[in-house]
C-alpha cells in the first residue's frame, strides 16, 4: 500500500503525484473534522490497520478513509462492514489557480466566529440530509489551523447560506507535498444568490495558496454532475485516488441497490427514513402520490406523507375547508381575518370597499394555488376569483392582513417547529432578464427541494412585477433583490428560515389552542405576524398535511413517528 505503481498521465500534468508521497511526517494519520474524521489512508502501511480504523467510527459519524490507491484491499479485510465509496477525486493545481477579480455580490465569505456560526452550520447541513457537526469540537478547535470552517452570509439579513471546510494537511498530518482539501461544501436550500459554492470554493484555494500550499482535493459522488460541472470550470481535474467508508445508515443509499421508496417525495422520505431507522417495517404503497404504511409490533398505520389515519375524516374537513376553519377558531377567541364568499360583483366591492385590500383564494385547496393577494382594484379582484374557480369547491374572500408569514407545525398539541416563510426572490447579475432570472432561481430550488418547489410564471408572477414597476423581459441591476410573488409557498418558490427558538409564548399558545379545537393530531398552522417574537397575530389556514421536510433541523419527523409509535420514541438514536 505504500508504494505507488502507477500515475496516471493526467494526475502527472498537474505536476504532482495523484497520491501524496509516503514521507509524511505522521504515520497512521487521522483528523477530526466535525462531522467524522479523515482517514489518510496513505500514512498506513497496513490495509489491515486502515480497515480497523474505519471499523472504530462514532455512532452518528461519518468517518472516510482517503487517497488509497488499493481500495479493494482495505475492503477485503471487512467486507461485511466497509464499502469503496462511488465519487470521483479530483485536484486544483494552486500554481495554476487563475483568481476572479471580486465583484459586487449579495453575500460574504468569511470564517466562523460564533457558536452561532456552528448552529447555523448545523442547520444547512441537516436541511442537506448531511451530518452535523459536533458544536463543541468545532467552536473549541476554532483556532486550529489544520480545520477552516468558512461561511457564506447574506449582507442584508446576516443569514448564513452556505458554509465549506477546508484541510491543511501539512498542518494536519505533516505532508511533504503540501496539500490541501476541501469537504462539507453545503449551500442552503433557501438560498437565492447565484455563486455561494463557488465563492466558497475560491475563498479556500485563495486561503491555501497564501499558506503556499500546493494543490486542493476534493471529493464528488460521480453522478453529481451539477457539482462536477462547477469543479471542471474552476480548473479541476480528475485523478485516479479513492475512498473508503463504513456501511452505516448514513452512507446507506451509496451500497445498496435502490428500492420501491425512492420514488418518494421528501416529505415522505424524510418520515420513511426515520421510521427505518427506528426498526420499523415501510410498505410503500404509491411512491408519486406519498403513500406508504408503516407496521410495528403488531401494529399499522397508513400515511400520505404527514396526513395518518390517526386524523379524523372530520378533523381534516374541518381543515380542507378555509370557512369552517376560521369560524371555528373564532368562536374559541383565536383571531382570523374577516372573510366573506365571493358573490356578485356588487358584494364584492362592498367586502372591498370595507377592508381597503382583500385577498382571493379557492375555499378547498393547498400549495398555494389559485392565491391572488393584497388585491385593491375591483376589477382585480374579480379576474382573480375567475382564476380561483377554476380549483373547485368555492371562492373565499379574505381580509388583507400585513405581516410575515409564519408557519407552526403542531405535532400531538405541542409546537415543534416554527418557520418564516418568504416569496420568491431573484437577485440581479446585471445581464439577464427577470424572466432568465426566475428560470435559473426556479432550477436552483428545485434541485435543493427534490422538483418540489419551482416559481411558476402567470398571471400572478406578472401582477407582482407590474406592481413593482417591472417586466419580464427586463434587466434587473446587480445585486439587486426582487419579489416575483406575493405568496410564499414553498410549491411556488417560496424559502423557509426556521425562527422556533424566537416564537414568543403567545404565538405558541395560540397554535396549541388551535389544534385542539380543530381535534387534528398534526397540522401547520399559517399565521401573519408583525413579529415572531411579539404576540399578536392572525390564523390565516391549517394544513391536514404539512411538509415536515421543509423545517429540518427541527425534530418534525421524530415527534410525527413518536405519535404514530410512542414505544419506539426510546429507541431513536439521537442526533450528535
């Protein structure tokens, strides 16, 4: 294992052997990282002693054993337990790194400074189905120069978006050859900037060629082609060194064959991965439409994604219909918005007339469809009704209520998770037009929501830029934000910002009471609000099946398994 044969004659034009050289200073070298620690497989002479190492990975870890070049031969010794990991290596050459002259963006990239920094770290990782980091190895190895946590931050809200972490290996296990690499590269999925990975990505290469550090490594699941399309432009190239891992549920998905619950949505997977993990048996049913039934000790339930047979057919009417809903919560002293049924032209103006701004939504509907709000011409308001109809059940007048959008996932009673909602957002690069704009913001949600959340272009994406004075056809300024909707619908392009921690006691009063009186086990309640750490506040709907996927780090789909399987609550490994 230590020595080398072969060189492949790319790796060679970087300049530098694919494989670092066996003189490093360390012998049977690893680094803890945050989220596992980085194996260097060529400080081993022993394939044997690489494969014990794996063997001792954390619980809740993620350990890699890289730059074999035998990987099948650390394999062998625990085949049962270790697997070659299927990614693609590939190397920047820094002597070669061509820097981009810095221009205006939306975000920053700085280094971690904060144990809100590591929480915030925390949160995209979880949003990316990615291992967290342990907080405290992280904010207590801070100032250590072989681990560089970077992040990127929204100049405007002080939001972290997206967050890398660099390995200096000559500070990390002495290597000669002065390398370098970089893991955990994560963007969050409500990000609406264009660039994050990539200014992450340059920022580390900038930091490691100032130490004078050769090249940068990094390592891409070979089907990532978004990624390796990224990386290929940046300068890397491909070179022949590999990766090993241990079977665990982590890394399942990368060694085992696919099964009949890959067609599910997140909302459904993220429940289904809980419940395996906890033992129990998954039967999906209808992968396109979420449906599956989970089976433990003698007992079963069927869900579609967060809606059980534990909801009555009454408790989810109840919901499906916007009237009963607000006049139930009404009469239990919640406030709602005023609302009326859309009639004829002349009802409409005097409910109009008495508000000042109305919003116009189908009575039975979800995701956000057939939505007109803060309507104030008459005329609007009935082209918005005509467009509401068309989803059946009726058409609601509702009071316009200004505020944020929250959103309270309620889970046996009790709050779990509360998040702010915000519409759809494109950020000028100075070139493209609002509507080139939308498309590539609506590519990028997509891809971070599994085809869940996309901005459609309509009529009401054309109101709200009309609104605002614009056009789809024109050239937004760099850096500058724009809302091209009203609504924040995830299912319309919508970004969520988890706020549980800041909820104030009222709002969360308010959201208990409301489940109770609506007799639903889990519900996401909609309220407006002038501030989620104020009390007051409106109940605009409630969802029978909100998207518990949508507000990891929060333990929504924990607290739904624990509901439907309270004796399994115990079993349930915990979260490093």
């Amino acid at each position: 294992m230590s020595t080398v044969r072969h060189h492949a004659p790319r790796a060679l034009r970087l300049g530098r052997s694919p494989i670092p050289h066996q003189a490093a200073e360390r012998r049977d070298a690893s680094v803890h990282c945050g989220w596992g620690r980085l194996i260097a497989g060529h400080t081993f002479d022993d394939p044997a002693a690489v494969a014990q190492a794996l063997l001792q990975e954390t619980p809740g870890e993620r350990d890699i054993a890289f730059y074999l070049d035998k990987p099948h031969v650390v394999v062998s010794h625990a085949p049962q337990q270790l697997f070659v990991d299927p990614s693609e290596t590939f190397r920047l050459a820094l002597n070669t790194y061509a820097a981009q002259r810095a221009r205006r963006q939306g975000f920053t990239i700085r280094r971690l400074r904060s144990r809100a920094d590591v929480a915030a770290i925390n949160a995209i990782y979880r949003a990316r189905r990615m291992v967290p980091v342990d907080p405290a190895r992280v904010w207590g190895e801070r100032g250590d120069r072989a681990t560089v946590y970077v992040l990127a931050e929204d100049r405007q809200s002080g939001e972290v978006l997206g967050v890398a972490m660099g390995l200096d290996h000559s500070e990390a296990f002495g290597d000669t050859n002065g390398g370098s690499s970089l893991w955990a590269l994560a963007v969050a999925p409500q990000a609406s900037h264009p660039g994050i990975g990539e200014a992450l990505t340059r920022y580390l290469a900038e930091l490691f060629i100032a130490r004078g550090r050769a090249f940068m490594d990094l390592s891409v699941l070979h089907d990532n082609a978004q990624a390796i399309a990224l990386y290929r432009k940046l300068g890397f190239q491909n070179i022949p060194v590999f990766a090993v891992k241990r079977r665990n549920a982590i890394n399942e998905s990368l060694f085992t064959e696919g099964s009949d619950s890959d067609g599910l949505n997140p909302y459904a997977r993220i429940i289904v991965d809980e419940a395996q993990r906890r033992g129990i048996r998954v039967e999906v049913i209808d992968a396109e439409h979420g449906y599956f039934r989970l089976t433990h000790g003698g007992r079963g339930v069927t869900c579609r994604e967060s809606l059980s047979e534990l909801t009555s057919a009454v408790a989810m009417s109840r919901c499906a219909d916007k009237r009963v809903t607000s006049r139930l919560l009404a009469r239990a002293g919640l406030a709602v918005p005023a609302q009326a049924t859309a009639s004829d032209r002349e009802h409409n103006e005097a409910f109009l007339r008495q508000h000042g701004a109305v919003v116009v939504k189908p009575v039975d509907s979800e995701q956000g469809k057939g939505i007109a709000v803060n309507l104030t011409s008459i005329d609007e308001v009935e082209t918005a009704i005509e467009h509401a109809s068309h989803f059946g059940g009726g058409v609601l007048l509702e009071q316009f209520c200004e505020g944020q959008d929250l959103r309270i996932v309620v889970i046996n009673h009790q709050v779990v998770a509360a998040a702010v909602r915000q519409p759809a957002t494109v950020v000028g690069d100075g070139q493209s037009t609002i509507a080139e704009l939308i498309d590539k913001q609506s590519r990028r949600r997509s891809a971070a929501t599994g085809g869940e959340s996309r901005i459609p272009v309509d009529g009401e994406t054309r109101r709200c830029l009309a609104g605002q004075g614009r056009a789809l056809g024109d050239v937004l300024p760099f850096g500058e934000s724009l809302p091209v909707r009203r609504t924040a619908n995830l299912h319309t392009g919508g970004t969520i910002h988890d706020v549980t921690d800041r909820l104030h006691p009222a709002l969360r009063t308010a959201a208990e009471h409301a489940s109770r009186v609506l007799d639903i086990p889990v519900t996401g309640l909609d309220f407006l609000v002038p501030s989620v750490e104020g009390p007051d506040y409106v109940v605009i709907e409630a969802n029978e099946r909100p998207g518990l996927a949508n507000h990891e780090p929060q333990p929504t789909a924990q607290r739904f398994v624990d509901l439907l399987f309270p004796g399994t609550a115990a079993a349930a490994p915990t979260a490093p």
